[in-house]
C-alpha cells in the first residue's frame, strides 16, 4: 500500500526488489520509502490488541486502511465513494505517521501539524525550430527558465515571512536533442501552506507570473496550468489533541506535546473535515535511537536518511512497540467505560 518509485538501497534482508508499472505503463522499482508498511503493522497489531481487550472498552472501533496517501486522493477517494454510507461515522478521527526522528519518541500539537501542499504541471508554448536559426523561433527552453527563476520571488517576496510557504521547482521537461528548439515546456510546481488565503495568493502569483512571461516572449499560445495533487492542510483539533496529549504524556517518556510543525503533508485529515469530525494526527520516531543520538551529538541529523529516501529504514523496534501503543492508547482516550 503506497509504495513509492524509488529503488531500495538499504541492504536489509526484507528490502523491496519489486517493480510495478506506473500510469503510464513504464516498469520502475518500488519500495516502503515513506513506512506505510510500518503503518499497516502497527494498525493491526492495534487492533488484535483491542480486540483482545474488548471487555475494557465501550464504544465502536472503526480501523480503517486508506491508499493514495502519496498522491493525495485517498481518503477524498474513499469518501466521494460513500465511506460513511458503510461504516458509523465516527466522533474521533485519530492517525499517526513514522517521520525521521528518534525511534521510542512520539509527537503532536494542537492545531496545524502538516501543511497543505498542491503540485501542478505547467506547459508553456514556443514556436520551434533549427537550433542555427533562433531568431525565427519562440524558445520555449529560455522562456521557462525566465519562469522558473522569477517563481522563486514569490516566496521570498510576496509572502509576509511569519507565514509558512515554500515553492518548489521539481521538474522542468523540454526537447529531445541537442540542435532542436523545441516547441513547447513543461515545469512541475509544489507549493506548501498553511492558511487558505496563502495559498490562494500563491496559486494567483504563479499564474500572473507565468502569463506575463510568456506574453514578454511572444508565447503563440496560451499556457495550460493542469492541478496534480492537492493535500490539505492537517490541523488537530485542539480538544481532541489535548486528550491525546494527557493520555501519551503519561505512558511515553520521550513524547512532545508541542512538536514542530513540518512542511510535509497528508490527506489524513479529509476523513475528519468532510463531516466536521473532530481529530488528531501524531508523528512516530522511526530512527535507531543510538544512530539517532550519535548524529544529534554532531549535529548531523539532517544527513540521516528520512522519508522518500532510498536509505529510509524505521527500525523495526521500539518504533512498531510505540507506534502500536500510542493507537491503542488514542483509541482508550475515547472509548473509556
């Protein structure tokens, strides 16, 4: 569930040697880059634990398994095709996720967790021609350069700095061959927020600043702006959160009730906010606490591997142990007799 197109490089003796073809029929490798197979273990170990315990609790257990988390349109998926048409529409929506920190460490924060994130595919057109003769085309390769340059004063220079933003060029795609202008680009844009007004402020200063540059190079058409992804913020709850809190706080050792906000981003949160169902999201410490505590003595924690990484590896134990406690202790918050 949810691999990503990344070839494993850990060398563990479970590590990922599969291939898949993507949506458009290339075969490329695949691997647990992001510890969703962390997730689903410690879902159901969760859940045979509550089970076994069913005469401890009152409630209804709802244990749900969403895909397409990577790319955003899982739980809308799910819900656009009638989720709470067939199970109980819960009072808690509750969910967590291994990041790079220390394994046996667990973290939350009421309020914005994650930040939003929206990708998109820009194609700008030129009119192409003999790479000797430049003056009878439309260079659609320097336009987008002059795009992707002027994109990066967004941020920098429209955003007030005490709100989040970050824009990212990830992808730019034109041309096949040396000697041949070529008559059209493609850019690849993600962008992370927090406040809805941002991020409409960001998508308006993408679209102003692309238009104007292609109509300064003669641009013979229109540019296609065509949305990709679109993840909405995640934003706990602050009731909700602050029980979770009271419940960790006394079983964990090394849980943060105030963890910093991070730029990374899920759909989680759209199984919540569709019915306006209160939740609560956590992060998961999934680094080898002795590797953990070595490079946080050289200041080198950015240098381990994280998610999306080819190395990225949780250590098996005591991030399945915590990860399995915290569900089970969430779940009990809420579900006392």
């Amino acid at each position: 569930m949810d691999a990503l197109p990344v070839k494993e490089m850990t060398g563990l003796p479970y590590a990922s040697y599969s291939t898949m073809r993507d949506t458009e029929g290339n075969e490329k490798p695949v691997m647990h880059a992001c510890g969703h197979d962390m997730h689903i273990t410690c879902l159901l170990a969760a859940a045979e634990t509550l089970v076994k315990m069913r005469d401890a609790w009152s409630g209804t257990l709802i244990v749900l398994f969403q895909p397409d988390e990577e790319r955003g349109g899982g739980a809308q998926a799910m819900v656009d095709d009638g989720l709470y048409s067939k199970i109980p529409v819960p009072d808690y929506v509750l969910g967590q996720h291994v990041m790079r920190m220390r394994a046996g460490s667990v973290g939350s924060r009421p309020g914005a967790i994650m930040a939003a994130a929206d990708s998109m595919k820009i194609t700008v057109f030129g009119r192409g021609g003999h790479g000797s003769q430049p003056h009878q085309t439309v260079d659609p390769v320097l336009l987008a350069a002059h795009i992707v340059i002027r994109l990066q004063s967004i941020v920098s220079r429209e955003i007030n700095p005490s709100d989040l933003a970050v824009l990212t060029v990830g992808s730019l795609q034109a041309g096949q061959t040396e000697n041949i202008i070529t008559d059209r680009a493609e850019i690849g844009v993600d962008f992370r927020s927090v406040k809805l007004e941002i991020r409409e402020q960001i998508i308006s200063a993408i679209k102003r600043i692309v238009e104007a540059e292609c109509a300064a190079s003669g641009s013979p058409k229109p540019p296609v702006f065509t949305p990709t992804r679109r993840f909405p913020p995640t934003v706990n709850d602050k009731d909700a959160a602050s029980h979770v809190a009271a419940t960790f706080a006394t079983h964990f050792e090394d849980f943060d009730d105030d963890v910093p906000r991070t730029n990374v981003s899920e759909d989680f949160s759209t199984l919540a906010t569709c019915r306006g169902i209160p939740s609560c999201f956590w992060l998961l410490g999934g680094i080898d606490p002795e590797l953990w505590d070595q490079a946080q003595a050289d200041s080198r924690t950015e240098e381990i591997p994280g998610n999306h990484s080819a190395l990225f590896a949780p250590v098996i134990q005591p991030t399945m142990r915590v990860g399995v406690d915290a569900l089970c202790l969430a779940a009990l918050t809420f579900l006392k007799k």
